[in-house]
C-alpha cells in the first residue's frame, strides 16, 4: 500500500512535497543564529564552494541586520536564496559545522541563508548598482546558475549581457530538474526574477543554439561567450525496447514534467526507478510521494557502491521505496497494459561488475524511470572551431580563468564539471565574469 495518497488538488501536492527546508520565522531565526560560535576560520566557510563569509551573515541576522546578512550571502554566491534551499548542506558547511565533532546538532545554516535572502526577494530590496557601461558585449548560452550567476557578475562590472536560453524559464535544473520538496517554481523564479530586476540582463527564451550560423554570429557580435549550457538529456542505456515512450522516461525529463504539471501528472501503479545516484533518489521519492502503490529502485552494483548521498537514499526509503541492489537492467519488453524488465544478478569482484550466470529474472511495472546520467552537449561543442574537450565529454578550462582552448569562449556549470550542485555552478559562473573581465582588459586596444 503506498504511504501517500495521490494528489488531486494543489493542496494535496504541497502536503505530499512539504518543504524539507522551510522558511523560519523571525523567532526561529534569532534563536538558531544564537546558537553560533562565530569561529575563527571557520570551517563551514571552507565547505561552501562559494566560501560565504557564514559566521558573519549569521551575526548580521541576529543583530537584526537581515538586509546586510543577505547582501554578505550574494557578495559571494549570487544564487544564494536557491543554494539556501537545495544544497546538500549536511555534506558542505553544515557537515563542516564545530558542532557535529561532539554529536551536536549543527546550525541550520542553509534555512537561516534562505531566511536572510527571502526577505530582500520579497521585499524587491535594491541591493547592487550596474556597473558603468564600458562599452563591451558578452553572450551567455544557458540561463542555469552558470549563466544566470556570471550575468550578474558582469553587469556589476558594466557589460551589456545577452543571455540565450532554450526553454522557457530561467534557473536550469533548479526549476527544471530539482525535486519539488527542496525548492518550490515559486521560489526559484522569484529568485530568478529578483537578480534580473537588479541587474538588467536581457534573457532570450526559446532560443537554443544549434546551428554554426548562429555561433558565427555570436562570435562576431559579442567580445566574449560564455558557455553554461549544463548537460543534456537522460543517456540511452542500449536496452533493447528502451525507445518505448509509453512506458520509459528519463529522470530529469520526469521531473521536469512533474513540476510542471504538479498534481495533475498522473503517476501509475507500479513505478522503477534505474540508478543509484541522487538523481535516481528524487525520482524514487517523488514517484512514491504522487501515490505509486509500488516503487523501487533497481541499481546494478552493491549499495555501498551509490553515488547518492545517504540522508537522499534514507528520504526515498521513508517515502516507501524499495530496492534491489546488484541487479541490472538486460532488456525492456512492452506489453498491451504493462512493461517487463528482465534483469540479471550482479557481483562486483576486484571493483568489476560480473554477471552471475543463470540469474536471470523479470520485473513488471507500469513505467520505468532511467536515472542513469545525462548526454553532454556534444553537437553544440562541435559547431565551435578549437573547443577542446575531455573524454567525458565535458569542456576544458583554466581552472583559475575558466577560459576554454579558444580563447574568446568561457565556462563552467555543469558542461565543465560533468554535473555537480547549482552552489558549484554558481561559482564557476561568477568566476568565469572575473575571467572574461581580465581577458577583455588585457586585449583591449
């Protein structure tokens, strides 16, 4: 029987995904900063791949100075409000917390971050100034964190900025492919919306780039691009039957439909889930969370062996999930009213995985969820001349200037680091301005 029921209002979806990050009252708030030791050298400070300055936005919260805390956050990280929200706090500055050397609770950090960084979004407090027109064009390709954070980064600096983007919303993954008990569509765009009203980018929608034609004439319109197109759709697996629409879908394109149409998706019976990373997690959960009677993650090597971190597994176990662990996937067979997945026991010996012959058995279920990895951007790297890539498939760059092979391109996000947290994007993306901004000076006439 499934632990949740489906979803039939909007009310019965918020209930179903209620927030593992809620907003804190302004109570809750000044409680929780008290509770910081404001370290020297802070260790949470060391674990943010932004490196905010914690102890100090926590201090500013509990003096009462929220608009400063929420200032000192985006000084350093400008997709702070987000990053409060869906980082994996337990494994960056929280996991870093003093606290947890003597088994003690750490400070919620990430809750007071969003609690700091909802009040200026919600207020529309004019936080930044443009920087003075300096005369030079940058193109962005992709309006993620990547993009959206070294947007902001220039236009403190004075760049006129153009950012191409080839759905119809901005933030990436985090609206797109985030599973909706981490991060609300409201509080993502509202973010979204916030740094744009600051900043004045100009966002092109629906326009994917795709040809040589139109790379030709970015290059020749702007001084500098910058790459933050993430990575593409869910990988093909080469599962015989895997091209069955009706009952096979990738994880992100899953999920992505699942935000989009909330409670009005319709999730079947019997739902499996392919992978054992974060990803595959989200979806398991999400699965169960829209009623499944039956969800389970199938994952070919041992569970010691997942890429997803332990509290996201422990999340989809308490949504009532199930796994098989050493167990993978052989061949997808449609049926009239169900899908067969025939499957083969694993064993991993010498850290290769072997089949164990005459293992062989079948899984029914109604759909089947690939979370498996993404494609990377191939056919657009291919369209730029000297693009240099590795054999992941992921864009070479400096990695102080996040300058690529041809030098007027920058990047970073996850086309760069194959696919990490929106924190790390929007760190590239910020650093990746500071990049573009030295080259254009240093080759200026």
């Amino acid at each position: 029987m499934a632990e949740y029921k489906k979803p039939v209002t909007s009310a019965d979806f918020d209930a179903n995904f209620a927030q593992k990050k809620p907003l804190m009252s302004k109570t809750e708030a000044y409680m929780e900063s008290s509770r910081c030791l404001f370290c020297y050298d802070a260790p949470c400070m060391q674990a943010c791949p932004t490196h905010i300055d914690i102890p100090l936005f926590i201090k500013q919260i509990h003096t009462g100075n929220v608009d400063g805390a929420a200032k000192t956050i985006f000084d350093s990280n400008w997709l702070g409000s987000a990053c409060g929200k869906v980082c994996p706090t337990g494994v960056l500055c929280e996991g870093a917390c003093v606290f947890t050397h003597d088994n003690a609770k750490p400070i919620d950090i990430g809750r007071l971050q969003y609690y700091a960084t909802e009040k200026v979004i919600r207020e529309d407090k004019q936080l930044y100034s443009i920087g003075a027109d300096n005369g030079r064009k940058v193109a962005i390709i992709g309006a993620g964190p990547a993009g959206i954070a070294c947007a902001c980064e220039l236009r403190t600096m004075g760049y006129q900025v153009d950012i191409y983007e080839a759905k119809g919303k901005p933030s990436g993954l985090t609206v797109h492919g985030t599973a909706p008990y981490k991060i609300t569509n409201e509080e993502a765009l509202a973010e979204m919306e916030y740094l744009q009203n600051q900043f004045k980018y100009t966002i092109h929608y629906h326009t994917p780039i795709t040809t040589k034609e139109q790379i030709t004439k970015l290059e020749k319109d702007y001084d500098a691009i910058f790459l933050g197109v993430g990575i593409g759709p869910t990988s093909v697996l080469g599962l015989k039957g895997e091209k069955s629409e009706k009952y096979v879908i990738g994880a992100v394109e899953f999920i992505e439909e699942l935000r989009e149409k909330q409670h009005q998706y319709k999730i079947p019976q019997n739902v499996i889930v392919l992978g054992g990373g974060n990803t595959a997690m989200d979806a398991a959960s999400e699965s169960a969370r829209m009623g499944a009677e039956k969800v389970s993650l199938v994952y070919r090597r041992p569970k010691e062996a997942m890429g997803a971190y332990d509290f996201e597994y422990k999340l989809a176990i308490s949504a009532g999930v199930n796994s098989l662990f050493n167990t993978a996937p052989l061949e997808i067979i449609p049926h009239e009213n169900h899908v067969e997945l025939k499957c083969i026991k694993t064993e991993l010996k010498n850290g290769v995985i072997h089949e164990v012959e005459g293992s062989e058995f079948s899984l029914e279920a109604d759909l089947i969820i690939k979370a498996t990895g993404q494609a990377k951007m191939g056919e657009l790297f291919s369209l730029i001349d000297d693009l240099s890539i590795d054999t992941k498939k992921r864009i070479v760059v400096n990695e102080t200037s996040y300058q690529t092979s041809n030098p007027k391109y920058f990047a970073g996000g996850d086309a760069v680091n194959g696919g990490a947290e929106v924190v790390n994007g929007a760190f590239d993306g910020k650093m990746a301005a500071k990049g573009i901004d030295t080259w254009l000076n240093s080759t200026k006439n």
